[in-house]
C-alpha cells in the first residue's frame, strides 16, 4: 500500500498555508536583490547592516555577544564569525567581561555608525523598489498589525511591539 501524501488537500489549499509560503518567497526575493545592490554599490552587506543596526538601537550601542546572535536570529559561532569581521573592518569593537570571562560585550563603533548610515542612503530607496511602492499606506499598516500579531505569538520579547514603536531599518 502506498503512504499517504505529506500534505493532504486541505493544506494545499489553506489559505495561511499559502500566506506561509508568499510570505518566504517574498522575503527570500526582497533580500537578495537589496543584498546584492548593497554590495555593488560598495555598501555594508544586508546581514552586516542588520549586526550594526541592532547595535544602533541598543543602549549605549552596546550588547552581549549572546543579545546580538538572539536580535539577529543567528547562532552564536555564526554571529562570533561576523562579528569577528566588522572586528577587523573597524565597524564595532568587542571586550572580554573582567567580571565574566565566558561574556564578551559588541560596541558599535563611529566607524560602524557612518556605514550604517552610507548604507541607508542606499537601502532606502531599494525598500520601496521591492515592497513600499506595492502597499498603499492602509495596506502596509492591516499587513504591520498582522506580522506584529505573529511576533507577539511567537514569543519573540526583544521584538515585540514594534508597530508600536514605528521602528524601522532607519539608523537613529
């Protein structure tokens, strides 16, 4: 006998199954092409820019090694290899704790601040190449309410209410 199919046909046509799937395909597609503009133009690279972002909006531009991988949804060797990079490229720096040896603190540093905002300049037009121009502005606000509903849901603290807050990919 054969084994049942993976997907039965309800979930072929499950409107949020399809929600899931344009949702991927939309971002996997958004990032590659604002990736690949930001590195002909000589710019930071968007994962790069999302590390020096992150450490913009924190306090003091500062966080542990562990906050930034978990604010970034890396894993903490992959988050030690970039930041080992904009280490060397003079974009942040990183201090061993004198209280805790196992914790190292990522600072952003004025170096890092002014690729971050050379970059914007670049990003945000790509922005609304790829998405803005595609939304009225009660459509980007229903579709806003609807991720941040799913954030909520997920249990992501550090990136809760951030309709709230009307942040953005902008440099503060």
């Amino acid at each position: 006998m054969p084994a049942a199919p993976a997907t039965s046909p309800a979930t072929l046509t499950d409107p949020r199954q399809v929600a899931w799937r344009l949702l991927l395909t939309v971002h996997a597609h958004a990032y590659r092409k604002i990736d690949a503009d930001l590195q002909r133009a000589g710019a930071l690279s968007f994962d790069d820019y999302d590390v020096l972002l992150t450490l913009n909006e924190a306090e003091n531009e500062t966080l542990r090694m562990s906050e930034l991988a978990e604010a970034v949804l890396l894993s903490n060797s992959g988050m030690s290899r970039r930041v080992t990079a904009l280490v060397a490229a003079g974009l942040v720096t990183r201090k061993q704790s004198e209280r805790d040896g196992r914790v190292f603190r990522v600072k952003l540093t004025a170096k890092g601040s002014k690729a971050l905002d050379v970059t914007w300049e670049r990003y945000s037009p790509l922005i609304d190449d790829v998405f803005s121009r595609f939304l009225n502005e009660k459509e980007a606000l229903v579709m806003a309410e609807l991720l941040q509903k799913i954030l909520h849901g997920t249990g992501l603290e550090r990136h809760r209410d951030l309709l709230d807050k009307g942040m953005t990919d902008a440099p503060k």
